[in-house]
C-alpha cells in the first residue's frame, strides 16, 4: 500500500461467480464487482470493502478514484508479493445511506512469501456528492 505507479486489476483472483475477496459471503460478480466497475457504495463499509477486494486484485485505478481529492496520493505502487488473505470488520460508526461521515475499522490479514501478518486500521470515510470516498485511516 505504498505510492508511485499504478498497476492493473488482477483479472485471475475473482470470477463473477467465486466468493467476494472481501468476506461479506456474496459472490463477486454481486458484491465488490459492480463497485470496482463504477457503481457507488451505499455505505462506508461497503465502500472499505470494496477497497480491500481492490488491494487484494491490484486494482490501483480503483483505490485512487475511491480516495477523496483532499488526501489522495497521485499515484500507487501494490506490491506484487503481497497476498491479501481475509478481511474482519471490527467497528463501524455511522457511514450510512443518511449519513455523511463514517468510519470503519478493520483488521486485514496478508502473506509474503514465508510471513503472515495483519494491518489494522480505522478508516475515515466522507459522502460527497452522494458517492462514499476514503478520507484516511489511522493504523491501529
């Protein structure tokens, strides 16, 4: 999750009909592929989702006009060694249909070749324009 160049969606992680990357339980094609597509999220949670199922393909394109103008980067470089493996939802805080803020924490678990680990973070999201955009997160 570093910046500097973009990197294509890796088509051979998700098939419409496979399990979402994201944990929500609903196959690809009706959970995170029509928000990597262009759909907007309905929620904050939807949106951190769809993130993470963007980190987990190397959809650079997709995190970058996900991300609020005011902090994104201009650019990102996804290591391509770096196997995103599970999402868990710990916390949300308002970032509904009616809301204009929100924030999701969560824990995301990766591998590296021999090593295994997780990020945490808790996530600020904003509704501009009825559409959901990262802001920042806090690493926990």
């Amino acid at each position: 999750m570093s910046e500097a160049g973009n990197m294509a969606p890796d088509d051979t992680l998700a098939s419409a009909s496979a399990r979402c990357p994201c944990g929500s339980g609903g196959t690809f094609g009706t959970c995170c592929a029509p928000l990597l597509a262009g759909a907007p999220a309905p929620s904050a949670e939807r949106l951190m989702r769809s993130r993470y199922t963007a980190f987990a393909l190397r959809d650079a394109a997709y995190l970058l006009d996900s991300w609020h103008p005011s902090t994104r980067p201009a650019s990102l470089e996804l290591d391509g060694d770096l196997e995103w493996r599970r999402l868990l939802i710990v916390d949300r805080v308002a970032g509904g249909p009616f809301d204009r803020e929100g924030v999701v924490e969560f824990e995301a678990f990766w591998r590296q070749g021999g090593e295994r680990g997780s990020l945490r973070e808790r996530s600020r999201f904003v509704r501009d324009d009825r559409r959901w955009q990262y802001v920042d997160g806090r690493i926990e």
